[in-house]
C-alpha cells in the first residue's frame, strides 16, 4: 500500500509538471503569435506609407517634367519668334538700291 501510494504520489508530481511545462509553452506561443501580428501590422503600414509616398513622389516627378517640357516649348517658340524678327529686321524690304 505504501508503494502504490508513493507511485501515486510520483505520477501526480509529474502531472503536475509536465501540465505546468505546457502551460508556459502555451503563454509563451500565444505571446509569440501576438509580437508575430503586431510586427505583420507594422510591416503593412509601413508598406502603406512606402507605398503612398512613392506614389506622391512619381505624380511631383510627372508634374514637373511637363512643367519643364512646357517651359522648354515656351522657350523654343519666343526663340524662334526672336530670330524671325531679327531676320525680318535685318533686311530691308524694299532696298534702295533696287530700283536703279
């Protein structure tokens, strides 16, 4: 009788530890599987943000590479305008020495 009260006295000792092994595995999981989704989170925002501003940068770049192609068009016909006048100017249009 005593042994088998000291066999049982064992088994439940051993209960009594494995069950407390498992419960730190399982709080240690459950905080894993928390620290797990609260850095997905962050990814995630931090690839919104990433996401959002590059899509912010590519419009400004768009903006003003059209603001530059219109200057440079603007440029280009005061230019030609410019050398046209200076052309017409420099020539008379009616030399004196034409007509006789």
């Amino acid at each position: 009788m005593a042994q088998i009260m000291s066999t049982r006295k064992a088994v439940e000792q051993a209960t009594r530890k494995s069950l407390q092994e498992m419960n730190v595995q399982v709080t240690d999981a459950h905080a894993a599987q928390n620290r797990a989704e609260r850095e997905a989170n962050s990814l995630k925002d931090s690839l919104k943000s990433l996401r959002e501003v590059w899509t912010r940068e590519v419009k400004d770049v768009k903006d003003t590479m059209k603001q530059t192609e219109e200057k440079s068009k603007i440029d280009i016909v005061a230019a030609v305008s410019t050398g046209l006048a200076s052309l017409t100017i420099g020539r008379d249009p009616c030399p004196a020495d034409s007509t006789g």
